[in-house]
C-alpha cells in the first residue's frame, strides 16, 4: 500500500507540476564561424573585424514539450539582433547567425533566455 501511495505521490507531481518549473538549460554552447551537419566546426572569443557571418550555437537541454530560447546578440551594451528560436525536444541543437560589419569592432556577446526571459547563459567575444 505504501508504495502504492508512492507512486500515486510521484504522478500527482508530476501532473500539476508546471512546465516552467522543468527549467532549459544550455548544454553546450560556442560562437563559431560556421555550422556543419548541425555542429560547431570551432570556438571563436576573438576574430577580425571583417563582413564575416558568425554563429551561436546551442544545445539546450530540460524541454518538455515544444518550448523556445532567445538568442539576443549585444555589441557593447547595444542590442543588434533578437533570435527566437524552437526547442522540440527534450536535447535540441539550435543556432542563430549575424552578419558582423568591420564598423562594429568591439565586445560581443550573445545571451541565451528562455522563453519567460530568465537569462541562461552567456558568450562573449570581440570583434578586432
């Protein structure tokens, strides 16, 4: 009976347990110069300023169901692009890109949020 208990217990949470409670998280993460077969090909924290596109890549762990992340990419304190992105599964590979104008030399980064706003993670780099 006591485990029958148990069990109904376990159910019940997990019935009336709200999904956001189930919190994302980054997995793995990078800026990178290109994606291929749906990974990163390297890690960049510095890189020329040329008309060049970079990535951010992620890989968000902790959905249940369909959720979403914001990719928001900051030039020093100024947003230059915000990225909502679909997370389908319970370990999902996402990314977003930017192209980088020369005149936008500086620090970078890009801060991942989940789909209420919390921040989840952060990747810097600079632009020479």
């Amino acid at each position: 009976m006591k485990r029958f208990i148990r069990l109904a217990l376990v159910f019940w949470f997990l019935l009336v347990l709200p999904v956001s409670v189930l919190a994302l998280e980054v997995a793995e993460g990078v800026i990178t110069t290109q994606i291929v077969e749906r990974r990163p090909v390297d890690a960049v924290h510095s890189y020329p300023a040329t008309s060049d596109r970079l990535f951010c890549f992620t890989r968000i762990a902790g959905a249940v169901g369909e959720s979403r992340v914001f990719h928001v990419w900051y030039w020093e304190e100024r947003e230059m692009a915000r990225v909502e992105l679909p997370v389908k599964s319970a370990d999902w590979r996402t990314w977003s890109s930017k192209t980088l104008l020369p005149e936008w030399a500086g620090s970078w980064r890009v801060e991942i949020l989940d789909g209420e706003g919390k921040l989840l993670e952060t990747f810097a780099f600079n632009l020479l």
